[in-house]
C-alpha cells in the first residue's frame, strides 16, 4: 500500500504535534548516524524543541560536546570556505521568482498553442464560418501553428523519402468547391505555404497546403496542442 502524502503545516493538535516531533527527530539522527557510518563523514544534529521552553537543552547527536566541537570547526573556517554555497534570502527569493516566471511564460505559450489550434479546428470543422471575429493575436498565433505543422510535415516526409516535392507540389489540385474550408484560413494556409495573393482555397499555392495538411494527416501527424 502507497504511503498517504504528508500535508506540511503546522500541527494544531499539541500532542499529535510531540509525538511527531519524537518521531521525526529520531528519524532525523537515524540518517545521520548512517552517513556517519556509511561514508565517514563527520556530522551533528541538534534539535530544538519549540514546546519545551526556552531553558530546555536540545535534542543532540551523537552528543552535545561532539556536536559543540563540530561547530566551533566551522566557525573556524575561512569565511569563502564556509559560505561558499550559502545564499541569502533575498537570493533564494529571487532565483524563485525566476523559476516561476519561466513557468509563466512557459505555461502562456502553450495555452496560445492550444488556443491557435481549437480555433483552427473550430473552422475546420464547420463551427466557425470565418476567422473574420479572430484578434490579429490569435491569427498570428493559428499562422504560426500552421507552419509549424508544415514544417514538421515536410521533414517527416523527407525522412521517409518522400522528397519536398511531396508537399509543395501536389499531383492533384484541390478544386475550390471541394475544399473544406476558405476565407482567411485558406489564406492563412496559403501564406504558409510561401504564397502571395492570399487567395484561400483558389490561390496556386493554397491547393498545395491543404494537400499538405491532407499528407501530414494520413501520416499521423497530431494538429493539436495535447
């Protein structure tokens, strides 16, 4: 049976709070008499007990006097030695603040990807009769989708040797009535594709993109963000 998640808050409850303390300080000197033991190292714990009172001696290993002449070691040393590796809070809060902000942005640009990629399947599908309502955000961001898959179609079919032609000139030609969708989205698959009048589905250069989109399909390709 799967250990239950610890919840890391303080514990209200007085003496389920003692004798977690009891029991965590005794894991705590555990480990550290087995890396003692283990690789010979030379450690100390000492443990305070917020509920004892102030005059109350620590909870210490492997004794008080060891762990007393451990410290007095370290405050020896010369300060670059000793506060190598230390970091500040100010420090600690920043490189945090950092880390988060990454994950921000990080988490931003995949919800666009998604967003870009259900509003493409939205006039795919027929749900959306146009990308007439679309911020330039958001098209920007369904272009940037587009070629991206593009691209990734194209190299898929260079590894399989398939060859460029494969994608950008197509032996049948899309004819506009059959084409599933126009407007700005033809366009935009048009301009993917390295055209220029922006046509949709009538241009030269839109027929090779939906066969395109078509190839990079039948060959598994996913165009949406999971």
């Amino acid at each position: 049976m799967a250990r239950q998640k610890v919840n890391l808050q303080y514990i209200t409850n007085k003496l389920s709070r003692r004798a977690t303390f009891k029991r965590r300080c005794r894991g705590l000197m555990k480990k550290t008499s087995e890396i003692a033991a283990l690789c010979g190292a030379r450690a100390c714990v000492v443990v305070y007990d917020a509920g004892a009172g102030a005059a109350a001696p620590p909870e210490a290993w492997p004794s008080a006097a060891e762990a007393a002449r451990l410290f007095r070691k370290y405050r020896g040393m010369p300060e670059g030695s000793s506060l190598k590796k230390a970091t500040g809070q100010l420090q600690h809060l920043a490189a945090r603040f950092a880390r988060v902000r990454g994950q921000v942005k990080r988490s931003e640009v995949e919800n666009g990807e998604r967003d870009a990629a259900a509003l493409l399947h939205e006039r795919m599908a027929g749900r959306r009769r146009s990308l007439a309502g679309a911020t330039g955000k958001e098209l920007a961001a369904v272009k940037d989708l587009v070629e991206r898959r593009l691209r990734e179609a194209k190299e898929r079919l260079r590894q399989l040797g398939a060859g460029e032609d494969a994608v950008v000139h197509p032996a049948v030609a899309v004819a506009p009535a059959a084409a599933p969708f126009g407007g700005e989205l033809g366009a935009v698959f048009y301009g993917a594709s390295g055209g220029s009048d922006g046509a949709g589905p009538s241009g030269s250069g839109s027929a090779a993109a939906m066969e395109a989109f078509n190839q990079g399909c039948d060959l598994g390709f996913s165009w949406s963000e999971e």
